[in-house]
C-alpha cells in the first residue's frame, strides 16, 4: 500500500496516513497494537484538528477506545472533531472538557442530552449538526471523511480480517468511509483468535487491532418488559391492528422502541389471530430482534425480519431461526444499520413509532426543555420517501386525488397518550422543541416528525386518518377529535367530529368494532420476560436486570 | 389525598352494578352502582392533589355520552386521563351488556 506514495501532490491523504503508521510502527506487531499502548498509540497517531469518528450508536459502543481517547495529553492532541452516532458516554463529553475534541457531528444523545445541553451553554463544544443515522454515515463519505476512525468488532485473526457477530451495525460503514479514503482504522476487538467464524470485515480494510481491557459496551435497547404494558397500550394496539394494518392491508413494516409497538407486537397472536389476520398482516420487519415479537414468529406470522443492529440476550433465537433472521453461514445474525435503514425508508409501507410532543398540526418531537437529544433514526423511517417508484396495496391505498399521476405514500404512525404520567398534555399548541432549538441556536426547530409526513394519530379516543384530512384546518379539527381532555381536545366540536367521523376521516373504537372490555393486560400473548423466554422454548436469555422471578409470579395473578 | 365530587344531569337509571380497574399504581378503580335519583353522583378519591380541573374535563366529555342514573365511586391511584376515561368505558359497557 505505501509504495503507491507518490509525491505528485494528489496523495497527501495517503502520505499523511503513511506518516501516522510510521510513527505509531514502534508499538506495532503486523497490525497488532498492545492493549497497554493504546494511549502512546493514539497520541502518536492522532494530529490536532483531526475528523475522527468514534463509534457508538445506541446499542454497542467502541468504550475502550472512548476510554482511552480521554487520556491523551490536550496539548498534543486537541481540537478533534468528532463523529459520534450517539453520545451515550460520559467521556464522549469529557473530551471536550478536557479540550482534546471542540467540534461535534452527531445523530443522537440520549443519557448524555443534559450534560450536552449544558455543554453548548457554556460554549465548551460546537455541534455541527445533529442528523440521522444514515445522514450522518452518508456525510462521512462527502464532507465529513474521518481521518482515524475508531471502532469495535468482537474478534480478529492474525491476518486482521474482523468478525463483527450479530451486533455488525454501523461498523463495516465507518470503516469503508475511512479505509477507501485513506483514513486510518482502529479496532478495537474483545479477543484475537486463530479462526473467525465468518469475515464481516477484510483485513486490507483495518490498520490498527487492538484487544479491549474488556468486552465492548452493548446495551438492551429493544427490550420491553410486558409486565409494564398498561391497558391503554392494549387499547391503541387494538385500534392499529383494526383500524390501519388490516384496513390498508399492512404486510411490511417497522416498529418503533415504545412499550405501544410491543403490546401490537404482542396481540397479533391473540387478538390479530381471532380477526383472522395471519398471514394477511404484518409479514416483513425491519425490525431489531425484539423479544417482544418471539410469540408472533413462532405463532407463524412473520416471514422475514433484516436487523439494524442485535438485542442483547437474542443470538441464540436468531440463529435457530434462520428463514426469518439474516445470518451469515456461520449461523450468527447479521446486522448492517445503514441498509437496513435503507429498507425502512425505501421496502416498507408502514413506520409506527411513539413521540413525547405532537403540535395542533401534527408535527412531534421528542427534545424537551434542557436536553439535546437528537433522533437517531426515527426521521427517516417517519417520512415518506418520495423517490419511491414500486407500488404495493397499503402504499395505493394513500392516495386521495383523481389525478392521472397520483402516487402512493407511506403510512407513518404516531401513536400517543393524550396525557403522559403525572399529567402532562401530549397533545400541544407548540412544541418545546421550538423553544429550545432557538435557545441553542439550532438552524431549525428539531421536529422529530413533520405533520405533513403523518398519515395516522393513534390516541385511546380513536384513529385520525390525517392522510384523508383536506388542508390544514381539517387536519388539525381531526387531530383534536382524537386529543380527550387536553386543551387542543376541548377545543374540537361535537358537530364536526361527527362529520369527520361520518366522512371516515375519524374513527372512535366503537366505529372500529372495537370493545374496551377487551383491552386487559389477558390479552397479550406474553405477561412477563419469562413468558417470552418460554415462548422462545429456552432460546431467548434475557439479561439479568430483566429477570425477575418474584414479578412475573405477580403477574399470574392478572 | 383529596376527594371531589361532581353531579350530572341523567335519564334512565342503570340497572346493574359494575366494577373494573384495581386501585394499583398508575391505576384506578370505577364502581358504578344503581341509583334511586334522576342524577348521577360521581365521588373521586384521588391520591393525587390539585388535578380538580382536569377531572372535571374528563367526567364531563364522558357524561356527555353516559347519561344514565347512577352511584358511582373512583378510587385513583394516579391514573392518566386515558386509563380513566379508558375504565369509565369499560365499566359503561359492563352496565349496558346485558
């Protein structure tokens, strides 16, 4: 690779990573580093200014490399800019408190949101943006090309091929973003090994593999315990299935994290298959693997399943499930984030997610006062993506004009209690998000949803099929139909949700055929983690803070 | 703790009890019971002080709808809005199925 080094001025990237190699070549075996020279290493590697990207999405995090990146010396190394998918660390903020990293890029902030907040406050760090996922993977190869990345994968071998397992994610994208632009690879791996299972990741792509001081960090994102299911949940759950997967004839999909898409996830067995839907419904995801949906797999409903990233406690259920589950031929599932969010955007008819905020015109977010948080995915599953030219039933079914060149649409969801615990309204005149994005002058408001790309509002008082909705006056009459006891919802008109209703633009649950009585937490297929872990016949190991004996004996008793 | 009541106009009586919901946290129980007044009486015993404004709002959107005679008893364990009116619902269908 070095001898391509020509001093023609079109190579400075290469000669610059030629450099960075030379002079970390002291610590170096073939392209193993150390574990105890990851520090010296980095500060030997690393150039003030530098764009790395460190990876860390909300489910497994390069924690080592994090944790070392910390103890670098500011005066050598400072300014970094850094390229995070989710800041879930508590030294991803150190950083800049340490003046090592000033400028950030990233998609997502979820525990660290206040301190971020109060980071941009104080003027510690400068955000650049805060995207999606994908938008921010699509940057790293236009004006965001990392000049080191730092990763994680769970083995190499002696040649430095990777073995990412089930957990792959984002990482095959960060390293093609650096390696193919003559960036420099570090790995971070929980073992070296004679023999991987399966190659995620060649080894003329990696630089640098060092073994972590322990395993990388993962956590259990997509689990939802059913124990914390209210009856409301089971309620809206029930007005989906009727009212919008069986109406427009839903087949592929994707589910938000909330506990709203697991009671769904969970009454396709019980109350999906007392409608006679099997089959009919529900039968592609782009989708973690959920626990949550073990009872619908082997229930028989679901054909395919293609993984953003893994769940904590899932690999042995997915590996004996492969004709649902991608798997490499070594058995394990494969995860890839950027296509299968690729997926989402463009091979799925319906997102349904839940949100903290929804506006009068159906615009959501889920930032609130004093935290930055960003929304990692959700935008782009949310949103219609216009560039879409295949039809499927579910996506015709959108149209509402006569027009000669009328196309389909996306279903994306909103599910909401009109009232979140302790009272707070969720449906509201104006979003927090606005106040605080002029607060940390942001751009633009961070809206995590647009009204406009809305389709339907799930709230216990019924269905807005905000799609039908004509202009903007109606669209917000019909959200206020649906918004009980909130102020927006006191302000709606008996007269005009009876005509909303009687022109199939609202629909209550006894327009749906839809009983209250029925909505008892008797209902879901799975009452506990351990009827999960019974349903999955052993194969689903949940993690300990989700095994609790002593509740699902309560449980019983329901 | 706190207890509210209210009183709404009504046209027949129910002629059954009902009982649904547990008072559990984040819950509520609803006991409707016949009444031998042309009115229906709503007592609320909440553990939750200062939501009188929003309980009124709920009561009246549900007795816009429910209009028969009755005794009826909430004991509330800081439900939301939605699980209350969810189990009014609930105990309303219970009296009419019969």
């Amino acid at each position: 690779m070095l001898n391509m080094i020509q001093n023609d001025g079109w190579s400075k990237r290469r000669a610059s990573k030629a450099a960075r190699l030379a002079r970390i070549a002291p610590w170096m075996k073939g392209s193993a580093l150390e574990t105890g020279a990851i520090v010296e290493a980095l500060q030997a590697l690393l150039e003030p200014g530098d764009a790395v990207a460190l990876e860390g999405d909300n489910q497994k995090q390069a924690d080592f490399l994090s944790r070392s990146l910390v103890e670098v010396d500011p005066a050598k190394i400072h300014d970094l800019h850094l390229l995070i998918s989710s800041v879930s660390r508590p030294e991803h903020l150190t950083l800049f408190e340490r003046g090592i990293a000033r400028k950030i890029d990233l998609a997502f902030a979820g525990p660290q949101s206040v301190r971020l907040a109060q980071f941009v406050a104080d003027g510690k760090l400068e955000i650049g943006a805060i995207h999606t996922y994908v938008e921010l993977y699509a940057r790293m190869f236009v004006d965001l090309m990392p000049d080191v990345s730092l990763v994680c994968a769970e083995q190499a071998d002696r040649q430095g091929n990777l073995y990412t397992g089930p957990n792959t994610e984002d990482t095959p994208t960060i390293v093609e973003a650096t390696a193919f632009h003559d960036g420099v690879v570090v790995v971070q791996v929980n073992e070296i090994v004679d023999e991987l299972p399966r190659v995620d990741i060649p080894a003329s792509w990696v630089d640098v593999i060092v073994p972590a001081d322990k395993p990388y960090q993962v956590e259990p994102l997509f689990t939802r315990d059913p124990r914390l299911i209210t009856d409301v949940q089971i309620l809206t759950a029930m007005l989906v299935i009727r009212g919008i997967y069986e109406r427009h004839g839903v087949t592929t999909l994707n589910h938000g994290i909330g506990f709203d898409t697991a009671a769904i996830e969970l009454l396709l067995p019980t109350y999906g298959e007392k409608l006679g839907l099997r089959g009919k419904i529900c039968r592609n995801w782009v989708l973690n693997p959920h626990p949550t949906l073990i009872p619908a797999i082997e229930s028989g409903w679901v054909d395919s399943v293609v993984c953003f990233g893994s769940e904590v406690g899932m690999a042995d259920y997915t590996r004996a499930r492969p004709d649902v589950f991608f798997t490499g031929h070594d058995g394990s599932l494969r995860s890839n984030r950027v296509l299968a969010q690729l997926a989402g955007q463009y091979a799925i008819d319906l997102f349904i997610g839940s949100t903290l905020q929804m506006d009068v015109e159906g615009n959501s977010s889920t930032v609130t006062e004093g935290r930055l948080s960003g929304f990692g995915g959700a935008p782009n599953m949310g949103s219609d993506a216009r560039g879409r030219r295949h039809a499927s039933a579910a996506w015709l079914d959108m149209i509402t004009n006569k027009s000669a060149t009328a196309r389909g649409r996306k279903l994306v969801v909103q599910v909401v209690e009109t009232f979140h615990k302790g009272g707070e309204q969720s449906i509201v005149e104006t979003l927090d998000a606005i106040a605080v994005g002029k607060k940390a002058q942001m751009p633009m408001a961070p809206v995590m949803i647009y009204g406009d790309d809305v389709t339907h509002l799930v709230t216990e008082e019924g269905i807005a099929y905000i799609y039908r909705a004509e202009g903007l006056e109606e669209r917000k009459a019909a959200i206020a139909a649906v918004a009980g006891a909130t102020e927006i919802g006191l302000r709606a008109d008996a007269k005009r949700t009876g005509n909303l209703r009687a022109r199939g633009i609202v629909a209550t649950p006894e327009d749906l055929g839809v009983r209250r009585t029925e909505a008892r937490r008797t209902l879901l297929a799975a009452r506990s983690i351990d009827d999960l872990v019974a349903w999955s016949d052993g194969l689903y190991q949940p993690p300990a803070k989700f095994r609790s004996w002593e509740n699902s004996h309560a449980d019983t008793q329901l | 703790m706190q207890t509210l009541n209210f009183e709404y106009a009504a046209q027949q009586p129910v002629t059954r009890r009902a009982h649904v919901g547990v008072v559990g946290s984040g819950d509520l129980e609803v006991l409707i019971e016949p009444s031998s007044k042309p009115t229906t009486h709503v007592r609320v015993r909440t553990s939750v002080d200062g939501y009188d404004q929003v309980w009124k709002q709920v009561l009246d959107r549900f007795f816009s709808r429910f209009q028969h005679a009755a005794q009826i008893e909430i004991n509330d364990f800081g439900a939301t809005p939605g699980t209350v009116t969810l189990r009014l619902e609930q105990a309303a269908e219970e009296v009419r199925s019969q």
